[in-house]
C-alpha cells in the first residue's frame, strides 16, 4: 500500500485520539471538584439552581435550596462548585467590589419613599381639592350653557340607510337572506 492512501486514515484516528482526550481531561476536572466539595459552599447544579451544600456522602450529596429546605441530589447533578464571592454575588446581590458607603441604600418596599412626600404633601392636596371643587362648578356651568344654545339651533336629522334601501327596491328580509349579494 501506498502511504498516501493511509494518510488520511491515520489524520482521523489522530484527530479523534485529541477530540476523546479533551474530553476525558474535561471529566476529570469536574470530577475532582465534584470530590473537593465541603459543607458549607455554593453550588450550581445542571439544572442552574444555586444552594449551599450540607452533607457530602459517596455518591449523593445534601444541598440546602432554601433556608429550612433541604434536598438529596446525586453528586453528578452538581455542575459547578462556587467561590464564595460569585456565589454571594449571585444569590444574596452582594458585590464585594462595591464600597457600602458609596452605593445609596435602596429600601425593599415604597412606603419609606412615600412617608416623607405625604407629610409635605397633605397641606398641598387639601388646597389642590379645593381648587378641583371650584374648576368643576366652572365646567357644569359652562357646559349647561351649551346645551341651552344647542336646543336653539336647527338640527337637521341624517337618515343613513333605512329609506335608501326601500328606495332601491330591496327588502330588510331580502337582505338578510343574502338575497341581493348572490349574483
């Protein structure tokens, strides 16, 4: 045989050897960090749900997914092990990079924005709901007037279609029938 027949043979074994080493390579990492786990770390799972880990055992692995809630998942199920910063980061939106001082305090509800604004504001609204009062009467005044002026005026009534179609020769039961449409 001539080597140039086998040259393209021996490219792919090649190629498929380095694929098939990587792999393994791959599965050996996550393997060891799957057995480095310690109570008390962050996780991610497969399935992308972050907890801390509770009990390491052979192959399972007790994960806490909320506080009080606590789950059994095989330790294969786990897909990353976490530092502790990105792992505060993600689940408790602590950033360790960001000063405290410098970041203002954003309160979990609205109602501490609003206590001071209702102070200010109560002596304006009662002086707002009095002017409301008296544009109101303004308006139902005004408008009383226009409709004395509108009964003086001629209006002349608009027939839209009733008499035009007795006009053409064609019946309310002719139409509803579909009598007039079928050509």
């Amino acid at each position: 045989m001539n080597i140039v027949t086998l040259l393209p043979f021996i490219v792919l074994i090649g190629a498929m050897f380095l694929m098939t080493r990587s792999a393994k390579n791959k599965q050996r990492q996550a393997q060891s960090m799957r057995n480095d786990m310690q109570p008390g770390s962050g996780v991610r799972t497969i399935g992308g749900m972050y907890a801390t880990v509770k009990e390491v055992h052979d192959d399972t692995v007790l994960l806490e997914v909320a506080p009080g809630v606590h789950a059994i998942y095989a330790k294969n199920a786990v897909g990353a092990v976490l530092p502790d910063d990105e792992y505060n980061r993600v689940v408790h939106g602590i950033d360790p990079d960001e000063d405290a001082a410098d970041t203002p305090v954003v309160p979990d509800d609205a109602s501490s924005l609003t206590e001071a604004a209702d102070a200010d504001s109560s002596a304006d609204k009662a002086g707002k709901a009095d002017a409301a009062d008296d544009t109101a009467v303004e308006k139902a005044d005004a408008a009383g007037e226009a409709d004395d002026e509108a009964g003086k005026t001629d209006v002349k009534k608009i027939d839209l279609g009733k008499d035009a179609a007795a006009a053409a020769g064609t019946s309310e039961d002719d139409k509803r029938d579909g009598g007039t449409d079928a050509k």
